[in-house]
C-alpha cells in the first residue's frame, strides 16, 4: 500500500503542463515542489513534438542547465510507438539522450488500432519491444508499456502480457490511471500484475462522463480532471499498489490552460498535496 508520498518524491509529466517548454516544464515543477519531471522525446502521432530536445544543442543545453539548478531528477522519458513504423536503428540517440539525463525509464504505447485483427501484431509487438530492451539495458534504462483505450494496447492486461512474453528483465507495465479507469479496470485488478512488473504510475483523474471512443484522446490530453476531484477510486488504488512504487502526477486541466506554467504546476502540486494529506488521515484512523 502507497502512504503518504511528499511532492518532492513526485514527478511531473510533461502533459499535465500540456507539452510546454521542457525548461520552463522544469523551473515549474521545481517551484511547485515536486522533485522529478517526464520529458518528451519523441511524438507518439502524426504531430511533432511543440518543443523538441533531441538535435536541438540548444534546447538541451537549456535542459540540462535547469535540472543542474534546480536539483530535478528525470523519471521517464515519452512516448515511443510500438508499431510498424518505429525502427529500433532511430531510437539510439534518444535512448541515449535520455540515459544522460538521468531518466530511469522509457515509455512506450500502443499503435492507432488496426481495422485487422490486433492479434496479428502481437508477435511484432513482442519483437519491437525486446529489441527496445536490449538498446536499453546497458544504457540502465526500463521499458516501459502504456495501455490507453484508443490504441492497440488498450488494457493493462495486454500491456502486462506484451511484457511477459517479452520477458526482458528491464521492461513492465506503466500504470495511468485514467487509461485504467476508461478501459473497465478495478482496485482490485491490479492485484494480478506480478511483483517487479509494474514500472510506475501515472495518477490522474475523470470526471466520468460517458465518452465515445474517438472522443478519448481529447480527455486524454487536455481535459482530465484535477486530482481528486473526479471519480477513479484513488485510495483504492493506492491501497493495492507497492509501497514506494514511483509516481507521476498528469493532469492536463482544461479550465486551467490559459495560466502561466507555473501557476499551473502549483495547482496541480495542491491537488496532489490535498490527496496524500487525507491518505495520511485514512492510514491514522
């Protein structure tokens, strides 16, 4: 069971900011109080990345100086696309980039769904995946696989059995906890993912209304709900999830998109405060 976790043991996600500039990501997320941030390096659509780091000198140069200053730790870095279009020769400098930043983990996620059968990309999958690892694994990185609804890994249990039949030791299962929510999951599921194979989790937050498929990415990446103000079973989950299990916080609040970066970090580091504030009330009674 997660207790009570100070913000300095949280990271930020890049989406909660809604893909800012990653200095300006990270001056905010020192200001706010949380101790760790997720960085993009690469875009899981057809969109590029707003604000890239990699082949950009400058930009890293930029990156590199604010994390020296303000003390953050890199937790993961995002979001590579387990399809037919990523080959595993373009992901080196990325990998690398990321390992020299700190990062401990690597995101991966699912491809649009198919009009086909998924199951006829399993076997690739797993392909993709393990050779990801091994680029990994001397660079001291983990893999990690993200379900989301609206991609052809779209359940946790699908994650999970990617991971498995990979069976690298340095790949498992990243846990959102909005993607968990929209695609049926239960507190009490998480109780069939293996020790040691789940990664880390992402908290966040719904406000429940019923949404059509194509209208999840949008909930996705702009209107979640603010931590603890919507309906997914937090404390349920948290009950079942390993003590000291890494979190992130992504939150992207539509309501709050017009105010400045760090005002936004500031709210979102309230919310989160409010939720480990009453878990520690909950663990005293």
């Amino acid at each position: 069971m997660i207790g009570a976790v100070p913000l300095a043991a949280i990271s930020l996600a890049d989406l909660s900011l809604e893909r800012t500039d990653p200095e300006l990501l990270i001056r905010a997320a020192a200001a706010a109080g949380f101790g760790k941030v997720g960085l993009s390096l690469a875009s899981a659509t057809e969109k590029p990345l707003d604000h890239p780091i990699l082949g950009r000198p400058e930009t890293e140069r930029r990156v590199r100086a604010a994390l020296a200053e303000t003390g953050l730790e890199v937790l993961d870095v995002e979001a590579f696309v387990l399809g037919p279009s990523t080959r595993i020769d373009t992901l080196r400098p990325a990998f690398e980039l990321a390992a020299s930043l700190g990062a401990r983990y690597v995101l991966t996620l699912g491809d649009r769904p198919a009009a086909h059968d998924r199951s006829a990309e399993f076997g690739p999958k797993v392909e993709l995946l393990a050779r990801m690892a091994e680029l990994a694994a001397p660079l001291g990185l983990a893999v990690g696989v993200e379900a989301m609804r609206f991609r052809d890994v779209p359940t946790w249990r699908e994650a999970l059995a990617l991971v498995e039949a990979c069976g690298a030791s340095n790949v498992g299962v990243i846990l959102d906890l909005l993607h968990f929510y929209r695609a049926g999951g239960r507190p009490e599921d998480l109780e069939a993912i293996p020790s040691g194979r789940l990664l880390y989790a992402q908290l966040a937050d719904s406000f429940g209304a019923p949404l059509a498929l194509e209208d999840l990415p949008r909930e996705a990446r702009h209107a979640r709900a603010p931590l603890g103000r919507g309906v997914v079973p937090l404390h349920a989950i948290l009950d079942r999830l390993p003590e000291g299990l890494p979190l992130a916080v992504e939150t992207p609040v539509e309501a709050d998109a017009h105010l400045p970066a760090e005002e936004r970090a500031r709210n979102i580091a309230r919310a989160t405060a409010d939720l480990f504030a009453r878990r520690s009330e909950r663990t005293r009674l």
